[in-house]
C-alpha cells in the first residue's frame, strides 16, 4: 500500500512539474516591447514614440559644436577617443529604448521578444527587413559573432554581460536566445541593447585596433561619408536605411546631414557657434547662459535660447579622489577635502549662484536616498554590513556648507582637525604624514575646461592654508582618457550621468573589479562589499519597493563614502539653437536627452 502511493505522489509529482512547464511556456509568448517592472507603456500598434514627431519633414544640416577632439570611429573597443554620438547615431541594436519611461525597449532590429516570468532565458526574432548599410541582410550569425566579440575583445564596460551569458544559439531562421548564467532581471533588457556590428566587415581585420582604418558598416540611419582626424565627422542619413517606417523610427533621424565639429578649447568652441559656423550649442555655465548670450544673432531671433526640463537624477560630478593612492584611503582625508572645499563661495563667483550644488549621486530623483537616519527596507538591507560602513551612512550624510565667505574659516578649521586626527600634521609650514612627506595634490584637467581651472584655482589657496599643495595638469583629450582609464592621477575632474533604472553598469562604476581592472568608471578606486550587495539586490529585486530600497541603500554608501568633491548639477538643459531647428513640444522623461543628440530633431525654416 505504501509502495503503490508513493508510486502513485511520484506521477503527480511529475504531472505537476509538466504543468509548470506548459504555464511557463504559455505565459512566454512573443512581444513588441518589454519593460523593466510591468509592462511597456506603448502598445504593439503605437505610430512613433511620444517625444518624436511622425510628420516631421525630412531634410537640412545640422552643425554641432563640440568639444575636444576624437583618434578613433570605433565606440566600441578602449582605445582611441571616439565620439560619443557615434554609438548612437552610427549603430543600432536589436530593441530600442524609449527615453519617455524609466527603463522599457521596443522592437527595432528585431522585431520581437520573448522571455518568461523567471527571465532566465529571451529569444529574439530579427525583422525580415533589417538590413546594413551596404544592403546585406542583418543575420542571426552577426547578432552572435557582436557578442561574442564584444564581450572578450571590445571595451570593458561590455565583458560583464558577456560573463553573465550561459548561452547563445540560433533558434531559427531569424531567430537568437540567450540564457543567462545566473538570476538578473536586467540581463533581458541590457541584451536588447549591445550594438550589432555586420561580421563580414571584420574578417581578417583587428577590431582592438580599427581606429580610423575602419568606417563602420551599420544597420542605423547614417553612415559616416566624411572624416578629418580630430577635426570633423560628418555623418549622412541613408536613403535606403531599412526601417525607416518602423514604428520605432517614425520622425526620428530626419536631417540629411549631421557634422560634428571638434574645438580643442571651450572658448573657441564658443566663439563658433556666435560666428554661426555651427546649428547648436549645449551650454553648461548658468552664468553664460544668463550674460554672454546678448550678440545679435540673439537679438534678432535667429538663435533661440531653449530650458529643457528632465527627471533624471543628478548622477555626480566633480573632482574625484583615487583612493588607490595612500593618501586618499582614510575617510577624515576626503572628508577634510570636501569641506575646504568653499562650494557656497566657487558658486557665486562662478554661476552668480546660479547652480545648485549635488546632494547625493542620485539626487532630484524618487531614487535619491532620504534625509535622516535609515529606516525600513533601507535600514534592512545596510545592517548586515554596519560594522564596516562609514560614518553617516547609517546616521545620513550631509555635505559641509560654508558661509559664502572666501576665508570659510570655520571649515578651514574642521578639515584642519580632521587632518590632524588622520595623521597628516603641520610640520614647517606643510601638512605631512609620520613619515615625513608632504601632501601634495596634482588634478588632471581637460584641456578647454576653464570652468574647472577656475574652481581650482580658489580651491588651491584655501589648501595653502592647510599646509597642502595643489596644483593642476591640463590635458589634451587623448591624453586625459589614457590617464583615466589607468586610474593615473590624484584628482580629476569626474562625471557620471544615472538613470532612473540603474542595472548591470553600476558594477562597472563602483565594482571592486576597477580597483585594478583598467577601463572600469570606477575612478575613485572604491572596494565596498556593502555597494556590491546593494547591486546584486537591486538586479534581483522582483518588486519595485525592493528595488527603490536598494538603490537608496546603494546612494547612501556612495555618498558617505566621500570619494568625490561634489559641485553642481541642473534639472534642466541648456539648449541654444538656430531658429530652423525644431523639436516637439512633448518632452520625454529624460528630456536632456534631446538637447543631447538630434534624432527627434527637424529643419524648418519659418
């Protein structure tokens, strides 16, 4: 009688496994799009994304002044500086993201998605249509061959995704699936947007190596059809780019030309667009904006001056501390930097105090950590690491505020004792270790960044005062990425824009890995097991209250870390533009993004 019921659990046992597995297989099915949490705002039928116009008319040249210069066309390996645009404007991946909703893609080179609840697994199915720029068909052997190369031989911010894949294998005529090694929910999403490079271009060809030597052949709108080597790209819309009437492009990439043109030194740059030998200009300096822009192409309307609002977080800028370096590893240290750091002051005489200064790395955000002690799920997550977090982590961090004085003396004083506290004394004049040497800052700026030389320039005689050098290194735009990219310096000027959906590229930022690993953005040298488990949950997390804990948790240790000296952000762009460009009225969530690149963009003259 036991027997024949244990028999009898067993086949249940397994009628109920088959009826998982035909659930699991009925609720994967095919789709237009995929979302983060929940799903896609738009639906399978939708004319154009919202912030793009489907009537725009097509046509015109677009002229953008940018700075620095550029060594190289491939955006895809670390060698060389590229244009940033490329990526963008110049390659196209398998779904596109909409920039109106926190984190959802939609189908471009292929035309569907399939995954299932567990998100272990998705399957694409490429568009009959897609095709490069040459007219041969974009295949299920490009999509693996891109990632594969990508992944082992492409710049390091792809290699982790690549780890990440158990998996990939043609399925079909047109069809790819990836499996994933292990639980993260973003996997899905962050495989839909790898580049997809066309194989038959780089038979026999180094692809570390491209440079120059390479104009890529693409899938996307436009091909470059000119370079001059740190000078100028000029890319040109293909009029027989396959998906032109695919949901996803409807009004989008609708000039014939765009040029990007490259001026070593900001105020140069500047003086280009007043001439009118460029269409646009993103201006970053409030107290520009508010005081330089009275020359007559202003006055008489031909040059507008657009606000464009957007809800993203503040991500963070400023000088970043490389705590690989002695001198920087003791918290009191960096503590001490920031606070002599006279933000109120710089501000004033910078931007007219124009600027409001970042309060955390996710700052002007539902994700930006709460003032005050931690509570709930926050608190949850953080205590299993409380013995090894730094002060005001828990407790809640707020960055030192002066007076607005140029002698800021009571700061002076606290970053004087916190010094103290850490060993670094005033022995003859300078502020030196127990072993006698002294503390000297060298900050590693871009060439053309006056806005930062400037704020160094103040900041330099309050670290007089401190018994402490500094001094700055003014870089060519080659030679500041070669130097970063190796962790070379002391300080530097840093910035990292954040989404409101942040995922796998956070490892990438702040993941022990870049301690050593050259390549990685995590520039400040950070080694936090505590960041890295505030990553994982928020990769893991099945619900959006978990995951806006978590990215919480992960914005208070960043911030308490006091690895960067923090100056100002804006939630708002800047825009100044030729009257002939047009762009809708309907501005995405990430609204900055249209003063960014041009592809909703339009010419039309009044």
């Amino acid at each position: 009688m036991t027997h024949h019921m244990g028999f009898i659990g067993k086949i249940s046992v397994a009628v109920f496994i088959g009826i998982l597995i035909q659930l699991e297989i009925a609720s994967a099915e095919p789709k237009h799009g995929i979302a983060m949490y929940g799903e896609p705002a738009l639906p399978h039928d939708f004319v154009s994304l919202p912030y793009a116009n489907p009537n725009a008319p097509k046509g015109g040249i677009v002229v953008s002044a940018e700075g620095g210069t550029f060594t190289s066309l491939n955006p895809h390996v670390r060698k060389g500086s590229v244009p940033w645009q490329l990526r963008f404007l110049a390659y196209e991946s398998l779904m596109g993201r909409s920039y109106d909703e926190p984190f959802s893609l939609y189908g471009l080179l292929a035309e569907s998605i399939e995954t299932d609840d567990s998100r272990r697994w998705v399957e694409f199915s490429l568009h009959p249509d897609a095709r490069f720029s040459d007219g041969s068909p974009v295949t299920v052997e490009d999509v693996i061959w891109s990632y594969e190369t990508l992944g082992t031989v492409g710049h390091p911010r792809y290699h982790g995704l690549w780890k990440k894949i158990e998996t990939v294998t043609q399925t079909g005529a047109r069809k790819v699936k990836f499996t994933f090694a292990s639980d993260d929910r973003e996997l899905v999403l962050l495989v839909g947007l790898r580049p997809i490079l066309q194989k038959a271009q780089w038979d026999d060809k180094n692809f570390e190596e491209s440079g120059l030597n390479e104009i890529p052949i693409s899938s996307a709108p436009y091909v470059i059809s000119e370079f001059d080597p740190g000078n100028f790209v000029r890319l040109s819309r293909n009029p027989e780019y396959w998906g032109a009437d695919i949901s996803f492009r409807r009004g989008t990439n609708n000039f014939d030309e765009i040029r990007l043109d490259f001026y070593a030194d900001g105020s140069v740059q500047f003086e280009a667009f007043k001439a009118g030998e460029s269409s646009s200009f993103r201006e970053l300096n409030a107290e520009r904006w508010e005081n330089s822009y009275d020359f007559d192409a202003v006055a008489d309307g031909h040059v507008i001056k657009s606000i464009i609002p957007h809800q993203r977080p503040s991500g963070i800028t400023g000088f970043v501390m490389n705590t690989r370096l002695p001198k920087f590893k003791d918290w009191r240290v960096r503590e001490a930097l920031i606070t002599a750091f006279n933000f109120e002051f710089i501000n004033q005489t910078n931007t007219g105090g124009r600027q409001n200064r970042i309060t955390s790395y996710y700052s002007n955000s539902v994700l930006s950590m709460k003032s005050g002690v931690a509570e709930g799920r926050v608190l949850d997550f953080l205590m299993p690491h409380a013995a090894d977090l730094l002060p005001g982590t828990l407790e809640g961090y707020t960055l030192p505020q002066s007076d607005g004085r140029a002698r800021n003396r009571k700061n002076i004083r606290i970053a004087d004792d916190l010094l103290n506290q850490a060993g670094w004394t005033v022995q003859d004049g300078l502020r030196r270790n127990a072993q006698g040497q002294a503390f000297e800052i060298v900050t590693v700026l871009k060439q053309g960044d006056t806005e930062s030389q400037s704020m160094m320039d103040i900041y330099q005689q309050a670290l007089e005062r401190l018994g402490i050098t500094l001094s700055t290194e003014v870089l060519d735009s080659a030679q500041y990425k070669e130097r970063t990219q190796v962790y070379d310096f002391d300080m530097a000027y840093y910035r990292r824009g954040l989404s409101l959906s942040p995922g796998n590229e956070q490892i990438l930022y702040w993941g022990a890995d870049g301690v050593e690993k050259p390549g990685t953005r995590n520039w400040m040298g950070m080694n936090s097991p505590a960041a890295e488990d505030m990553i994982n949950r928020l990769l893991s997390s099945e619900s959006h209250d978990d995951f806006l804990a978590a990215t919480r948790a992960l914005d208070r240790i960043l911030t308490a870390g006091r690895y960067v000296i923090p100056i100002h952000s804006s939630a708002i762009s800047r825009l100044a533009h030729v009257n002939e460009i047009k762009y809708p009225k309907k501005l995405p969530m990430y609204g900055d993004w249209i003063g960014f690149l041009p592809d909703v963009w339009w010419y039309e003259a009044d």
